[in-house]
C-alpha cells in the first residue's frame, strides 16, 4: 500500500508526497539527505493530511492532481475531505482512503 501525504513546511509552504511509510518519510525530510530538495530548504513542521492508494500508480496519479492544485483548495482538501470529489473530479475517488488530518497543525 502506498500512502499520499501533504506536510506544512517552514514558511508555511505545503509539501506533497507519496511513500510506503509516512513516519519514516517525514523523519528523512526532517534533515536527512533522503529528503527531498524542497524540504532541505523550507524544512517540514507536520503532517496535514494522509490518503491511502492501493498502489503506487494510484498514489502517483493523486499526487499530481494534488501539487497541482492552487494553495486555497489544497487547504480545502485537507480540512474538508467531502471536497475531495470535487477538486479531484478526474480520479476515481473511490480508490483512495483519508487516513489521518491534523485540523491543529492547519492553524
């Protein structure tokens, strides 16, 4: 299983990924050199947001929808996920499961 994930970095930029462990992806973003360039620069702060995709085909293709979309639905996205359909309107919605949102961290 994959997982999609959208972090708050320093600056509070949001940063999307995909990963088979969140934990562990958020810990190399956090200062090792597997972490990606954009976080070596604006390092990350917490996890927003968490969808399951049952492979990493799926989770690539809503990962690219996501980094796509403008800052304001991003947010949308994350604190409602009933707007997931909407924004997201060509990917089949029913593949993909919220596991986790941290409405605190969006403040």
């Amino acid at each position: 299983m994959y997982f999609v994930y959208i972090i708050r970095c320093s600056g509070d930029r949001l940063y999307t990924g995909i990963t088979t462990n969140v934990d562990r992806r958020f810990s190399e973003h956090s200062g090792s050199a597997k972490g990606a360039k954009f976080t070596h620069a604006y390092p990350p702060e917490a996890v927003l947001a968490v969808w399951s995709a049952p492979d990493r085909s799926c989770a690539s293709k809503l990962e690219y929808c996501i980094k796509h979309l403008p800052r304001q639905k991003k947010l949308l996205l994350i604190s409602d996920n009933s707007a997931f359909e909407t924004l997201l309107d060509n990917l089949d919605c029913t593949t993909f499961v919220r596991q986790y949102t941290d409405q605190t961290a969006l403040g």
